[in-house]
C-alpha cells in the first residue's frame, strides 16, 4: 500500500486530475497539483515520487485497489495520465478493504465517548456513511437506517472545498446563476462561516463587488463555481456569528414586515398534544413557555420575522396560533385566507 499519510486526500486530487479532458496531465505535473493542494491543507508536506508512483499503481490494480482504467496517451508532444472511460470516478468504487477497517475502528474509538454531546454529530455520520457505503462486512445496515435526506440536493460536492477555503482564509470569485437570472453574474466573496438549514449548507461573508456584510450563498446547483484569488487578502471578520443566528430562524434575515430587520417577541399558543411535540424539536433554540394562569400552552422567543420563520409556524396547520406581534398575525392571516380561497374556489 502507499503512503498513508494524507493518502485519501491525494486519492481524490489524482481522481480529479485523471478525468481532466482538458490539458491532460504528465507525470511531473501531477506531482505538482498533488504537493500544491497538499500544502494548502498540511503546510510544508508533499510527497516523493516513490509515493506518487505507488498511487498510481493502486489505482490501477483491481484486486486491491480501485481498478481504474487508468492509461498514458500522448498530449500536445508529452505523456500524460487519463481515464480511458471519462465517467468513471473512484467516488463509484466501494471501499478498499483498509478504508473499511479505518471505518469500523472510528467507530469503535467513538464508543469511548458514548454520551459526550461533543461527538454525537460525528458518531451519527460515521454510521450512516456505514449503511450508505456497505463498511461492514457484518450488518445489512439498509434494513436497520431509513434516515432523511434530500436526493436531489447537489450543494456537497461545494461543501468540504468552501470549508478549506475558509480555513485557508482564501479569497473568492464567485460564479452564481439565481434563479431570475438569465445568466450567472460574478462577484469577489470573503467567506467566514457554514451553516446548514433544512437539509441545505449556506455560507456566510462579505461580498466584496456589492460592499454587503453577511452576505449569504447557498450551496446548491446555482452556485456554478468559484475560484481562488491567492493575490487577494481577506477583510477580518467584524461578525459574532453566534448572535447573528440566534437572532433568526434559518439562514435569512430579511424581515418581511420591516425594511429594517427587528428582532421582536414571538408568542404563540399551541394545542396540547403539538405543545409536546413543539418541545422536542422547537422553531427557535432560545424558546420559552409562560407560567402565569391563563398563558396555558403558550410559548415566546425573540427573532425576525422572516419567510423561514413563517414557513415553520405554517408546518404545525391548526394547531398554533400567532399572538404575538400584530404584523406577523397579520401574515398569518392572509396566508389562511389565501388557503381558504383555493379550496372555495375548486369546482
């Protein structure tokens, strides 16, 4: 086997280098790609060419590796490494026997920490990566997990490259295509921070070209690409992102009752039953309920009144009412009344 230090990272730079149509690459020049990536993400490492040879000959073996049709053509006078079938990814291939093991030990390691809410999200992926790539060799995982996901979501593929990129403070241009727009439109992005909402990743900065601070971007098939400008130094972070949330629900602070978003005091009155309900899983994380007579099943929180917030209290139907603030009632209102006219006015 080859090196393993970084050895899945260099894995997934090779696969992208070998599926290049595009000026194709020679062997020196792989060694270049793979030792630049490599020093963004473990500054002063890189590999040997023992190492890179290895790589590629595991690739190429179907016994123990990932059987890539992986050949030498000749390229503009030079030899350069492509994939005989254009579509083929190691993404496709199933674990190699050793990465089965790494998962099956991680997650062994993590029952040392049973309990510790630190670990609990990745003890969550560690599993469900189990039931999606067959890591166990032991359990049918597909007849014990039927877990939510979005199947039409594309936005992961931005994910761990936005994540390197704000950690290597990288500057960005961006290419994005809204959904009114008749074509993508460019701007110069700082990033800062992530955050997913309803199964979707968004990412947060400055947008350098429309001088907007906490600017936000979702990760999805509208985000055509982005690059990074390495001449450009990005503008320090002013943001205390945990209040900044904590004033929302969701990812959009637009108010849709105010120019100006204003945080305000939401109440609302539940029915029993969904009062429970509400308590497990609650629209705001800063929640509250009353306790004087008369304030039965009602609880309070402080946001913006924004469409994700109204998507929410929407999703519990007749079973909440909005008391307070009067301009959110109102939005209430006229959505139960537009409700109203669809159904009075079928035939």
């Amino acid at each position: 086997m080859s090196n393993s230090k970084h050895a899945h990272y260099r894995y997934n730079i090779l696969d992208k280098c070998f599926r290049r149509r595009e000026r194709p690459l020679g062997f020196q020049e792989l060694m270049d790609v793979v030792n630049s990536e490599i020093a963004e993400v473990y500054p002063g490492e890189g590999i040997s060419i023992r190492t890179l040879r290895d790589d590629i000959r595991l690739f190429r073996d179907s016994e123990n590796g990932f059987g890539a049709p992986l050949h030498v053509e000749r390229y503009e006078g030079k030899e350069v490494y492509v994939y005989a079938d254009p579509n083929f990814s190691i993404a496709q291939k199933d674990l190699l026997s050793y990465e089965k093991y790494l998962i099956e030990a991680a997650q062994q390691l993590l029952e040392r920490y049973d309990g510790h809410p630190k670990f609990d999200k990745l003890a969550e992926a560690l599993v469900l990566f189990q039931e999606e790539a067959g890591a166990s060799t032991i359990v049918d995982y597909s007849k014990i997990l039927f877990y939510d996901k979005n199947e039409a979501y594309e936005g992961l593929r931005h994910l761990k490259p936005m994540f390197l990129a704000i950690k290597n403070k990288n500057v960005l241009k961006i290419n994005f295509q809204g959904f009114g727009d008749a074509k993508p439109q460019e701007y110069i992005f700082h990033p800062y921070v992530l955050k997913q909402y309803n199964q979707r990743w968004f990412v947060f900065g400055y947008n350098e070209t429309a001088k907007i601070n906490q600017w936000s971007i979702p990760l999805d098939d509208r985000l055509k690409d982005f690059e990074i400008l390495k001449e450009k130094e990005i503008k320090n972070d002013q943001t205390d992102w945990t209040p900044f949330f904590n004033e929302m629900v969701g990812v959009r602070k637009q108010s849709v009752t105010q120019i100006k978003p204003l945080v305000e005091k939401v109440v609302l009155r539940f029915s029993p039953q969904r009062l429970q309900y509400f308590k497990t899983k609650p629209i705001h994380p800063y929640w509250d309920e009353f306790t004087e007579e008369g304030k039965e099943n009602q609880v309070f929180f402080e946001t913006v009144i924004n469409l994700e917030l109204i998507q929410q209290i929407l999703s519990y139907g007749k079973d909440v009412e909005v008391l307070e603030p009067e301009g959110l009632k109102n939005e209430m209102k006229e959505h139960a009344e537009r409700m109203i006219d669809y159904y009075q006015n079928e035939k």
